[in-house]
C-alpha cells in the first residue's frame, strides 16, 4: 500500500510541474510509461500460466 501512496505523490508532483511550467507534454509521456509499466507487470505475472498450457 504504501506503494501507492509514493506512486500517487509522484504523480501529483508531475502534474503540479506540468501546471507550472507549462509543459503539457509531459503529461502524455508519463501516461504512456505507466501503461507501459503496468503491460510488463501484467505480462510477467501471467507468463508462468501461459506455459503450463503448452
């Protein structure tokens, strides 16, 4: 949990640089690293599944 809670405030921090300084986009370049993140976590956790189907 406290994972989120850092992740979350990270976040935050981002969009409160983007706000400030005028650089919108950095707003899509986090978005896309987060969904990149989570791909690779989703995918290693259903490899071990995959295989044994095979």
């Amino acid at each position: 949990m406290i994972f989120f809670k850092h992740l979350g405030r990270l976040l935050k921090e981002f969009g409160q640089f983007a706000i400030r300084n005028k650089a919108w986009w950095i707003i899509p370049v986090v978005l896309l690293l987060l969904i990149i993140g989570i791909l690779v976590v989703a995918g290693q956790t259903v490899a071990p599944f995959i295989y044994t189907i095979f």
